[in-house]
C-alpha cells in the first residue's frame, strides 16, 4: 500500500503582487508560512507513519512551505528541479498583466509543443520533467511520501500517477489552491492506482 500526498505551495509573495510565477523565485507571505504550518498539521492528522519520505522543488516559495512539513514530522527534505512550475520564459517576474497581454494560446492542433512565450516551455516540456520526477518519487518504495510542488504542475503529478500518456495530456488541466492537499493512494493487493482526494482546503479556513 501507498499514499502520496501532493501539496501546492501556499501564498508566495509573487501572488499578492500579482507577478508572475514560473521560475520566478520568491517567497512566502507571512500569511502563506500560516498557511504552511496548517498543511504541516493537517499531513500529520492524515500520516500514519511518524517518518514520510519529503521531496519538494527546489524553488524557495516550495522549499519553504516543505521547510515547515519537515519541522512537524522531524524528517529531511529533498529537493528536485524537476518539479518546478511551468516557465515562463522573458515574462518570469514581470506583471501579470504584462503577460496577459503578450501570452499566445496553444491552438487546439499543438497543444503540447505549442511555445506561448519567449523563452517559456512548451507543454511537453514540461510534462517529461515532472513525469521524470514521478518516475524517481515512485521508485521509492515508502508507503507515505509528501510531494510540495506548484499549481500547474499538480496536473502532470497526478497524470503521472494514473498513467496517462503525454500525449493524452494535452488539453488537462486540474484545478488547484495554495496550500491543497492531494491524496493518492495504491492499494497492496490490485495495485490500483486512485485519486481520493483532489485539492483539499479545509485546513486554509480562516487563515
């Protein structure tokens, strides 16, 4: 049996200033590292296991939500490139709404190596590396693992995790909050892969 559970980074502080993320590094926000600390308690109500393996990308705003899981359960913290958020090329930093205004959708005929911005990943691109990072994480026997990754890029972990092939996940695109937890579970004896839970929030009330 295994039980991954993937979390988005919470608050950064690119968000209340509204800049684009991707590769862009900031931090969190003092409400963002509240944040952090009520995903720390929710994963140690939902963990049995007192030692989870922990693997975060290697951006600060995702190693410093990670940073207060490994306090909380007393483990180490690896980090992995591979599970950075889509970059975003010249528009990394800059404006939202300079981005908004430059950014070119991928036509329905190329979804996957259609490139919206200079110097931005493709779609397929991106989805290799993070799958790349799953095939790592899932090498891994544990039978508990944290995953703290971005919002985007929760679309290609779970991908991963039910198999789909890449070119099957051109037009996919799960919906996801600051700081949710995504449960995925294996059973011992079908060796089923499941979604039990997909962005859970409850822990962010009133934060």
């Amino acid at each position: 049996m295994r039980d991954i559970y993937v979390v988005t980074h919470t608050e950064s502080r690119h968000h209340v200033q509204r800049r684009v993320g991707g590769w862009y590094d900031s931090g969190l926000t003092g409400r963002g590292q509240r944040q952090a600390d009520a995903v720390a308690t929710r994963l140690g109500a939902l963990i049995a296991t007192s030692a989870p393996r922990l693997v975060s990308s290697d951006l600060t705003r995702a190693r410093e939500t990670a940073a207060r899981i490994a306090t909380h359960f007393d483990v180490p913290l690896e980090q992995s490139g591979d599970l950075r958020e889509l970059s975003y090329g010249v528009a990394e930093g800059k404006p939202q709404a300079w981005l908004d205004e430059r950014l070119v959708p991928a036509p329905d005929h190329d979804r996957l190596d259609h490139r919206g911005i200079e110097g931005g990943e493709t779609k397929r691109e991106f989805a290799t590396r993070i799958y790349r990072a799953m095939d790592t994480i899932l090498e891994d026997g544990a039978p508990a693992q944290i995953v703290v990754t971005h919002g985007f890029a929760l679309t290609f972990v779970v991908a991963a995790w039910i198999g789909m092939p890449i070119e099957a996940a051109g037009q996919l695109n799960l919906a996801s909050t600051s700081g949710g937890i995504t449960h995925l579970h294996e059973d011992d004896f079908w060796r089923n892969r499941q979604v039990r839970s997909l962005n859970e929030t409850r822990h962010l009330e009133g934060i």
